[in-house]
C-alpha cells in the first residue's frame, strides 16, 4: 500500500476525501498541492481532482 494524503475543509461537518498521494500523470506527490474550490490543485502541472466525481477535472 503505498503512500495516501487526507484533505478537506477544516470545519466539521465536511466531509473529509483520501487521494494516493501521486498525480497519476507524472507520479509526483499530491500532497504538495493546494485546495482550490474544494478541488485538490497538483502543485507541479496544475492538474485538479475533484473528491464528489472521483476524477480531474481540468487537464492545463
């Protein structure tokens, strides 16, 4: 199992989402990114994930 990042809103009662901590386009860790909007920012290429769809949501 390799290594996860847990991210979130701060205050209770948001949910909270567990992302592999490796952008699945060049296997960088995640958890040097941002939330932006609720949606993890990969601080390398931009890419964002979105924790309700389970998926990126924009691609740069």
């Amino acid at each position: 199992m390799g290594r996860h990042q847990r991210w979130g809103d701060v205050a209770p009662p948001a949910p909270v989402s567990v992302f592999a901590d490796q952008c699945p386009h060049r296997h960088l860790p995640l958890s040097a990114g941002t939330v932006v909007e609720g949606r993890l920012r990969s601080a390398y290429h931009g890419w964002e994930f979105d924790p309700a769809r389970q998926a990126s949501t924009v691609q740069p």
